[in-house]
C-alpha cells in the first residue's frame, strides 16, 4: 500500500525550502565523491528500523541521487532474533511457562512455530509494552513468567534497571537483546562490501554515546555519522556522510547532539552491564556474530530464563523458512524488498513468511506500508 | 523497538515522573535517565524508562516530527510504534 495522495498532501517537510536546499547540496556532494572516489555508484547503509520508517514515510529517497544507495541493514532487533531463540521462548510457553514478549515479536516464527502459534494452542503467552509489565503481571499472578526480552541496547538497558530495581522470584529473562556495533562490523567485513559509511541510529547512541563507534571508524575506514529521525535529520546526515566519503575522512559524527553526546548515558551503560553481558551468537540471516548477544550474567542466574528452566528444550526442529524466503540477504544489505519473490504475494503482514514482514521495524513491513519507491511525497 | 519518545515532565515522585504526552499523563520510571529531571524537563522516552533529558531550548525540534505524525496520521505505522511507545508507560496512579 503507498501513501495516498490525500496523505502526501498532508506529508510535507516543516520547513521544505531547506529541505530542498539539502537535496541540491547532497547531489553535489555524491558527485564530488563519485569523481574523488573514482566510483560509480555510493552506498550509505544505516541501522534502525526507525530510520527506515522515517526515510519511506516522507520520501526521502525520492531527494536522493539515483547514484547513492540508501541501505537499510540489520537493523530491526526482531528480525535478526535467531530461529532457536524463538524456539526456545515457545518451548517455555509449551512447557506452561507464561511467556510475556513485546508484540512485534509475538508473531515471528522461530524454526516452526511463533509464539502466537503456540497461544493458539492454549500455551500461555502475553503481549507487554514494558518489561515493568512483564514484572507486574509476575506480581500479581503469581505463576512464573518468562520475559522474551528482544531489543538493541536501549532496550536492554531497561530489561536490566527491571532486574536491579528488584523483581519477585517468579520473574526471569530469556534475553534475545542484540548489540548492534559487532553487526555493522560483520557487514563492514563481508566480501566485496560496498558500504561506504554509516547511519548510526539516535536513539541506541543516547545510550551508547558517539564516542564507541570510533575504534569501528578508524579500523574499517568507514565514517560513521550519528543521525536523528526528523526527515531534515536525516537529509544532513546523508550530506555529511557523503562530504566524508568524499574526503576519505573515516570519523565519527554526531548530527544528533540534541540527544546524543561522545560519551552517552554512562550510568545507563554501568546498569546495562552489571546485568548483561555480550556473548558470540547467532542472528537470523547473518550467522555468528562475535559479542552480539547480550546474555544475562552469572550472577543474575536466578532470574535468567534459560537457567531457571534449563530443563525445558526447544522440540526437534521443524521446517527452516522456505527457501524462497531472503530475509537474511535483505538484512545484510544486499537484497531489498522488491528483490524477493514473496514480497506482497505470498508474503504480507497478514500472513508473513519472513521476520521482516513482521515486526514494525522490518524493511519488508515498511516498504509494504510506504512502498518503499523514490516517489516524492513530502515536499512540493 | 528503537523509538524514543519526548514528553514533558509534569511532576517527579522518587524515581517515577509524571510525563505529559500531547495532553495524556503517564508515569515514566526514572532509573536510567542521564540527569535529574524536574518539572519542565523534556525527557526521550523508550518503553517505559525515561532515557534523556533533552536540554532546555533543544526540545521544540525533537517534538515536531512526533506532533506532525500524531495529528495527521493516526493509523500509520510509525504513528502506531510511537503510540507503543506512550502505551508502554503506565496509567496515572
């Protein structure tokens, strides 16, 4: 579905003359780059689904220089949730453990069955928008409540203030939180990677701060620019990412300062890892990636899901994701929506085939809402 | 999932702030916020925890592209993540 007309009426820029001021600076700049860099195409890729959201809605690719790619890559925390790791939180439910999950999670399918699968079934799950909620609802009820706890850091910051603000006995975590710098660097490192700078998402910088992404930078000679979410935001980001490649300038930059500083939220971080930690694991369509788990530690095992119940294991596994399916190859940036043959067809978000059908941040569910297509829509 | 939301602080008990969204109060937790927050503040919020505190005179920028959303596209699916986002806090108590 594309965005009416009506709507597109409605979907203007606040301020479209800058706008359109960015999109003339940009072209520029891609071709200064193109002619620096001796290349013929540039491609940007970012990380956040929110992004994605922000670039489809308004049309941004429509401002863009048909010679710059904008990519989104892994970066919607459902989608790379790992099939065993669903399958180990419908096992739970299975085994009558109340699983409480966010909704976007609730209906991915692990290597059979998603957890509303199994609610259909009678096993007991619950959709929360907090992990207070998940908490709460272990509280009152009494009965032992899993918390499928999936998210970037931002996320898993407040799955870890829950713990240490105090939880009863019957709560625990099956942590799925994913940690979003080893994943850029798994990209930066495939064969005949063609990204040649990075979005960083707002919002997991709040937390995370600019500062950590410039070991990545300067290893992998890739700038990486700290962008926010407002259409212009991102327009600026692109210039400025773009003036870098051209350059050769593999720095960090932050055009986010309003909600992003070098060293970010530090006593955020220090509750982040006093609970959790990162442990080499698998992410759905890109395999192994070092350190970009976020596990609970020892010493939280007692709240920590796949101890508590290390008893319960996951059945045999069913049939992968159809082969048609290329959700991986999305997530990594080498393929888009269109590419894929389900797209639309058999794959929606009535009846989705992949994780990026699903979740609100998969660049499948996007572009099936906004189309996805360099149509300008925001500005006149 | 990697929403934030800004709402302005209306009132702060302990570690729980009453945050105003567009006219609905909430209680926000206060854990893991960067600064003491007080009424005034604007606070970026993500299910549930207040995360920053938005420097005074920045606050206007970050709010307009929430504002336009909420008031023009009520069913869309960026508008409904942010939705999440308020929903994700509790009621007043």
């Amino acid at each position: 579905m594309s965005v009416s007309p009506d709507a597109s009426e409605r979907l203007r820029f606040r301020d479209p003359a800058q706008a359109h001021r960015l999109a003339a600076v940009l072209a520029r700049t891609v071709a200064e780059a193109l002619a620096a860099t001796g290349s013929e195409r540039l491609a940007v890729m970012h990380v956040c689904g929110s992004h994605e959201q922000a670039i489809a809605k308004f049309g941004l690719r429509s401002l863009v220089p048909a010679a710059l790619d904008v990519i989104m890559g892994p970066g919607c925390p459902v989608c790379v949730t790992d099939m065993p790791e669903i399958d180990e939180a419908v096992a739970l439910a299975d085994h009558g453990i109340t699983v409480a999950t966010y909704g976007d999670m609730y209906r991915v399918r692990g290597s059979g069955r998603s957890l509303a699968d199994a609610h259909a079934e009678g096993a007991p799950v619950e959709v929360v928008y907090s992990v207070s909620q998940a908490v709460e609802l272990a509280r009152t009820s009494g009965r032992e409540v899993a918390f499928f706890a999936c998210g970037f850091e931002t996320t898993a910051v407040t799955t870890a203030a829950a713990l240490i603000g105090g939880v009863p006995a019957n709560f625990s975590v099956l942590s799925a939180h994913k940690y979003v710098l080893p994943a850029m660097e798994v990209v930066a490192q495939l064969p005949e990677s063609r990204i040649a700078a990075f979005l960083a998402a707002g919002h997991a910088a709040t937390i995370t701060g600019s500062a950590i992404f410039e070991p990545f930078a300067e290893r992998y000679g890739i700038p990486v620019v700290v962008a926010g979410f407002e259409p212009l935001d991102v327009l600026a980001a692109l210039v400025r990412a773009v003036e870098a490649i051209r350059d050769r300038d593999a720095r960090v930059f932050n055009l986010y300062p309003r909600c992003v500083t070098s060293a970010g939220n530090v006593p955020a971080q220090a509750r982040l890892w006093e609970v959790f930690e990162c442990e080499t694991g698998g992410w759905r369509g890109i395999a192994s990636v070092p350190a970009g788990n976020i596990r609970l530690r020892e010493t939280w095992r007692a709240h920590d899901a796949r101890y508590r119940f290390a008893h319960v294991r996951p059945r045999g596994a069913a049939a992968l994701a159809p082969d048609a399916c290329i959700c991986g190859t999305i997530m990594i940036g080498r393929a888009g929506p269109v590419d894929c043959s389900l797209f639309k067809t058999k794959c929606t978000p009535q009846d989705p085939v992949g994780a990026c059908m699903v979740s609100s941040e998969g660049t499948c569910r996007i572009w099936h809402e906004y189309g996805g297509l360099p149509v300008l829509q925001s500005t006149r | 999932m990697c929403l934030g939301v800004p709402g302005l602080v209306v009132a702060v008990e302990g570690n729980v702030a009453t945050v105003d969204f567009w006219g609905v109060r909430k209680q926000v937790l206060l854990d893991v916020v960067d600064a003491a927050v007080a009424p005034g503040d604007y606070v970026l919020n993500h299910v549930g925890f207040a995360i920053r505190r938005i420097p005074a005179g920045e606050a206007r920028a970050t709010l307009e592209l929430y504002e336009q959303m909420l008031r023009d596209m009520p069913e869309d699916l960026m508008a409904l993540d942010v939705r999440g986002e308020i929903a994700a806090t509790e009621g007043p108590r």
